[in-house]
C-alpha cells in the first residue's frame, strides 16, 4: 500500500512534532479520524502529507485523534481552537457538521476539511477528489486488462453519480465491445463481487470504503483451481486508495492489477505550504453554495493510477494519455 505502518505513529490525545529546521513559522493542526495514523488510509495518507511538507517548510505539528463520536469530535477540535494554530486540517468527512458551527464561533481560525465540500464559510478549505476521473482511470485499464470481455464496478449508492458515469465512460473510451456492469452496495462489497464473479466477470473495481481484505479473500477463492470454471481467467482487482485498505500478501498482491490514489499528501501540503504563507486554497467549488477550496483531479497530479500488473503497465501511458484527454481543461 502506498500508506502504511512505515509512515505510523502514536497519536493518542495531543502529539506535537516539530521540523527539522531551526525556527517554526507556524503551528499546523491535524484532527485525525478515528484510529489515527496506522490505519492504511486517510490518516496515515494525512501524515505522508506533513511530511512532504516538513521538508519544504518551517512549523510546529499538533495533533488529535478522536474516538468517533460526535461529542468527541468536537472537543478535539475545540482544544486546537486553544493552540493558535495557523491551520486546523479535519480528517474526513464526519467533521463537516462539527467544523460548520465552529468556524462561524472562531472566524479568526482557519480550518481545512479533507473528504467534505459542503460548509458555505470562507475559513474553512474544502478538499476534495473527482471521483468520476479516478472511476475514468479505473474503468479504462479494467477494458484494457479483462480477457473475458466482462468488467464491473462495485460502489455505494451515494457514490453512484460520482463513480458510475467516470467509470462507464472509461470502459467505452478503452475498448466499446467491452461489457460494463454496476452494483451497488450499501453494506458488504464482498457479497456483490461475488455475485458479478459468478457472471463471467474477471475485472472488478471497488470504489467502495473501508478494508478490501474481506473482497480480496473471495477473489483468492475464486482463483483457486477447484472454483475456477474451465477455460475462466482469473479474476482481478482495482481499488481506490486510500478509500480502501488491504493488508498485502504473496497469495493477494497478483490479484491486485493496479489502484487508483487519491493523492491526499499533496493537498495536505499544499494546505500547509499556503497556511506557512498566510493564504489557503480558495479555488471556487460552488459559488452558489459558498464552497472554497480545491478540487484535485488528474490535471493536477491529485489523482493517479498505480500500474501493479505488468502487462497493465505496458499501457500505463495509453491510461494516463486517455484520461488526459478526456478532462483537459
């Protein structure tokens, strides 16, 4: 994974880190999500971001991890209103309704959400990901890759129109004869790809959240010789990080084709290098609405696909060349 147990820490209540250089031009404050760094995905994928930060900046680095709850939220959020931070970075999307009420309380104080774009205020960044251009990404090296003809997507039903339409155009622009199928899911991935594996399916995408090890497993049994219809190819898989987390092993790492990253250290930085610099990221997400921020994508490098399969790797500039083109600005 590209965030793991090397990039962990202990962050049990308040940590605090500073940069290797001589004086601090800031405080940075994080509020992790629950479990903190170590977890294999928005945390640990938060960490990797300070610190690529910390070697281009000057700044001390607080942080928090809550316990999930609401209650808990908020006090950790509030106990870094105290810190004078130059920025408080919120990690996921459940901080939205935390974060609202208190930046019009402290609208001195900057905070930045990662995962959210629905707070109308002017102190609070909003980061999020094109979901439908990493779908795009995934669903044209799925065609590339399928040898049954047979591709399918695994997503949730709040994810629909982000993935769905990404995806589908991703499969169309790689290959048309190409078969695309969507399931939806509002609990347990692992059941639905079993039920597409069942149709002749040996190319699944799971845009999904959480741990992948669970999905990984039927992809394993599936494989196996005794399951395996004659003459059937293996089936493989393409996940989105770091929305989805596995723990990699010689008996599930061939499976695993390529990932789509959603490259959460780069807008970590990039919040921290503009919040060193007395400015933020304030690109219009929706005028109506009030929402500002940044939007990353492929034309920023915020989203990328990473090639595990050699023979995928041999069109790694095809993918890359196709999804260019279609969101160009």
């Amino acid at each position: 994974m590209k965030f793991r147990a090397a990039l962990a820490i202990a962050a049990i209540g308040l940590s605090i880190f500073s940069a290797p250089q001589a004086s601090a031009a800031g405080n940075i404050c994080i509020a992790y999500d629950t479990g903190g760094p170590g977890d294999r995905s928005f945390n640990d994928a938060t960490l990797a971001g300070v610190k690529k930060a910390q070697s281009q900046y000057s700044f001390t680095f607080e942080s928090v991890v809550t316990d999930g709850t609401n209650a808990d939220r908020t006090k950790r959020i509030r106990t870094l209103t105290t810190k004078s931070c130059t920025t408080i970075i919120a990690v996921g999307g459940q901080y939205a309704r935390i974060i609202e009420p208190l930046a019009i309380e402290f609208p001195n104080t900057q905070f930045a959400i990662i995962g959210d774009a629905s707070i109308p205020s002017l102190n609070v960044t909003s980061i999020i990901f094109s979901e439908n251009e990493a779908a795009f990404l995934a669903g044209y090296s799925a065609a590339l890759a399928t040898k049954s003809g047979k591709v399918a997507m695994v997503t949730t039903p709040s994810n629909a129109d982000g993935y769905e339409n990404g995806f589908l155009l991703g499969v169309a622009a790689a290959k048309k004869n190409v078969r695309s199928f969507v399931k939806y899911t509002a609990t347990e991935s692992v059941v639905s790809a079993k039920a597409l594996i069942t149709l002749g399916i040996d190319v699944i995408y799971d845009a999904t959240t959480g741990s992948a090890d669970g999905l990984f497993e039927a992809i394993v049994k599936a494989n196996t010789s005794k399951n395996r219809k004659k003459n059937a190819p293996e089936v493989n898989l393409i996940i989105t990080e770091p929305d989805l987390y596995l723990s990699v092993t010689p008996a599930t790492s061939k499976y695993l084709i390529a990932s789509v990253v959603k490259r959460v250290d780069i807008a970590v930085s990039a919040i921290i290098g503009k919040a060193i610099n007395n400015s933020q990221l304030s690109d219009v997400i929706d005028a109506k609405a009030g929402i500002y921020g940044h939007r990353y994508g492929i034309g920023d490098k915020g989203i990328e696909i990473v090639i595990k399969s050699k023979p995928l790797a041999a069109q790694s500039a095809a993918i890359n060349a196709a999804a260019s083109a279609a969101y160009a600005n």
